[in-house]
C-alpha cells in the first residue's frame, strides 16, 4: 500500500451522550479517535468527518437538535471534508466514495459510533467499492442491545461485530498500531 489512508471519522455526535441509549462500552473511544485525529493532522493526512442527519422525530441525531453537533474534540478543522448521512452507510448518498475517488484514494482507516452499525455498515460498503479499509477497535464503541428479550452486553456486541468484519471486510488494528503504522 503506497498511500496513506484517509481517516474517517463516524457520528462522533454528541447526541451518543444521552442515557437512552443504554449502557455502552469502551469509554475511551473518543479519546483513541483524538488520537488518531491529531496524528493524522500533524502528519498532514487526509481527513472525512462523517455524521448522521436522523430522519426520525425523536431522534437527538436529527440536522436541528444539539445532539447533531460534533463531539469538541473530534469536530472538523478548516479544510477537511465534511458529509452528511441520513442511513447506517456514509456511502450512501453522501458524496464519499466520489470524494475519495476523485482525490485517488484507495484506502480509509475507520472509526466512530457504533460499531455495529454505522460503523460495520460503512466498513462493508466500502470494502465491496474496492477500497482497503481498516478499522480501529478501540477508537469505536457501542451499546447492549436485545434481541428477543435477550440482552447483549455492549462489549460483546462490539467485539462480535469487529469478529464479523476483521479479514473478511476488513483489517482490525488498534490506535497504537494505526499511529506507528501511518
């Protein structure tokens, strides 16, 4: 691989914060993903924001609730990329793929809410559009879920969903190893 990977950083909003969502796993995912941010700022590499715009009224994702805002943190300097998605998919109907293509990239390191959503429905659709994607475990995160009144736990929602991507969709690493590798 000859280029540097373009970071992508998904739904860092600050509407994951409120309680209805559940109990959530890997607490330090924002501070891994600020990491990952300022790395590839100082070493001036490619940078995609991504958040969702919710079409759902209750929703705090929604374009005009406060929750759409960026975390502090992890939102856009001037000059990076910014796309809106109102699905799972930030290839979808977003101008992504046009964006990484026409700038020739071939490949994108992953990260963001959550991990068996938003960020494994991207990670697919990007792999199946032929680019090389990574995704960085520990700079993602996401929350119990039920099925059947059965209750998953949040950390294994999240390790089964990276199990399902790392090899077949894609390559799993941690911020540590994304950090010395590009």
């Amino acid at each position: 691989m000859a280029e540097t990977p373009v970071l992508v950083l998904i739904d860092f909003q600050q509407g994951f914060d409120e309680p209805d969502w559940g109990t959530r796993n890997n607490p330090d995912a924002e501070a891994n993903a600020a990491r990952l941010l300022a790395t590839w700022r100082s070493r001036d590499h490619p940078i995609v924001h991504v958040r969702h715009d919710s079409t759902e009224p209750d929703s705090p994702l929604r374009g005009d609730a406060p929750g759409f805002d960026y975390k502090p943190e992890l939102a856009p300097a001037d000059g990076e990329a910014t796309f809106r998605k109102q699905v799972n998919g930030a290839f979808v109907d977003t101008g992504l793929e046009a964006w990484l293509r026409e700038r020739g990239h071939e490949s994108i390191v992953v990260c963001g809410l959550t991990t068996d959503h938003c960020v494994s429905t991207t990670v697919r659709m990007g792999e199946n559009r032929g680019f090389e994607v990574f995704v960085v475990a520990d700079a993602t995160a996401t929350f119990d879920r039920t099925l059947e009144g059965e209750q998953f736990d949040a950390a294994l929602v999240h390790r089964t969903a990276l199990a399902h991507l790392d090899g077949e969709f894609a390559t799993v690493l941690s911020t540590a190893a994304a950090v010395d590798r590009w």
